[in-house]
C-alpha cells in the first residue's frame, strides 16, 4: 500500500488572534492545510470564530481550511463555509442527525467533507457512512480547548477506522486533532492517521514552520514504520 504524505494542519485557535493574518502567514510555506476551529458556545462551552473571519482570512492566504465546526445545527451553517471557499469542512456526528445528506450538500457547494467523532463516541456506528466522506476528524481529546493532554487510548478508533478505511479501499483522510505535538505525533501516525491538526504544538513554537516542518517529519517516519 502507497502511503500518501501526511497532512500537517496548525490549528489557529492557538494563534493571536489580534494578529491572525500574520500568524497564518507564519506557517503559510510550511503547512499543508490550515485549521480553523468554529465553536459555538452551545454544541461546545467555548465560543471562537465563524463565517466572517473565515472570509476575511480566505483572502489572506493560499492555504486551503480545513475548517472545523464543532456547532450545533451544522446543516444550516456548514454549506456557507463551503461557499465561502473552505476546502474542507467537518461536522460533528453527534450534532448532526443525516450526516450523508450534509456530506452531500457540501460536496455541491464543492468543499470536501468531514465527520468529527468526539471523545466519547464510538467510531463503529459511523463506518458503514465513511464512502460519503473525504476526511474522517477523530478528535484525541474532548473537543472544545486547545491545549489538553492527548488521550492515547483514543487511538483504538484510529486504528479501527484505518482498517475499515484500507480494507474498503476508501479514499479518505483520517485526521487527529488533540494534543497532537512532537511527543504523540509518532504514535497517531503508526496507529493510521494521515492528517494531523496542531494548536499549542506550532504556535506555543518559537518558529511555527519549522514546528510544522518537524511534525510532518516524526509523522513521516512513524507511518513508515519509524
Ligand atoms: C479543540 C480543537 C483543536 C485545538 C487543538 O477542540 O478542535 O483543533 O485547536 O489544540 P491543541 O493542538 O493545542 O491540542
Ligand atoms: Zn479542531
């Protein structure tokens, strides 16, 4: 089996907000996607950014969004990120009750679609709807902060959905996004995850490319058996 590159994605959440356009511009030639994390204060207690900034910021960059909304309601709001030029846009499994007929409409509004699943919420329900999607998110932590500890047991859903993903021959993504730092990045990617979201890890960095530079390495070499 061809393993493609892995995606390295630094989450912005964890950038200046003061100073957004000049943090995206930091990581701008280092990274692959870039992560823009929606909460809405109801589906999650935290509440960050929408749809505003994410058109604002789309005329900033190249990069493509990888953006991700943990919000309730994500078939009214989701399709409007989609037109707003995201190249990828993940919904929650737990907020959505037709998460094929979302994935679809997103698909026409011509962005990529992405299932989250949370911490809590068991992968296996979820596998038989993967055909309809091009990113599968397992969140490493309990979506909603940026900066918790990484939760290694999660990995097991990575593992299932990999093995689900590669026996299927789907042509989907599986992306982490929790914690995710040079100390767990290694295992993430030998448990089967191709994708890899990073707050703290690149902009609690000196130099946030060379941390994204450095990520995408350790992952590199762990999916390729160390
Ligand atoms: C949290 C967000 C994450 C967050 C990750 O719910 O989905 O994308 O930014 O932050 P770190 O990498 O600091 O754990
Ligand atoms: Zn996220």
């Amino acid at each position: 089996m061809t393993v493609p590159p892995p995606i390295v994605a630094p989450s912005i959440l964890a950038a200046d907000f003061a100073r957004l356009a000049d943090e995206v511009r930091a990581v701008e030639h280092a990274a692959d996607w870039l992560h823009v994390d929606v909460m809405d204060n109801h589906f999650v207690p935290n509440l960050t950014i929408g749809l505003p900034v994410v058109q604002s910021l789309r005329a900033a960059t190249e990069l493509p969004f990888d953006v991700h909304l943990m919000i309730e309601d994500p078939r009214r709001w989701a399709p409007g990120y989609a037109d707003a030029g995201a190249y990828n846009v993940t919904f929650h499994a737990e907020a959505c009750d037709d998460p094929v007929a979302l994935a679809k409409d997103l698909r026409s509004a011509g962005a990529k679609a992405g299932l989250a699943i949370d911490r809590d919420t068991p992968i296996e329900p979820y596998l038989e709807l993967l055909p309809s999607f091009d990113t599968l998110l397992i969140m490493t932590i309990k979506a909603g902060f940026g900066g918790q500890r990484f939760i290694p047991q999660l990995l097991d859903k990575v593992r299932t959905a990999r093995r689900h993903v590669d026996s299927g021959h789907l042509e989907l993504r599986i992306e982490v996004d929790g914690g995710i730092a040079a100390d767990t990045i290694e295992q993430a990617a030998a448990a089967g995850a191709d994708a890899f979201v990073a707050g703290t890890a690149v902009y609690g960095a000196d130099d946030p490319a060379e941390a994204v530079r450095r990520l995408r390495g350790l992952a590199e070499r762990a999916a390729h058996g160390g």
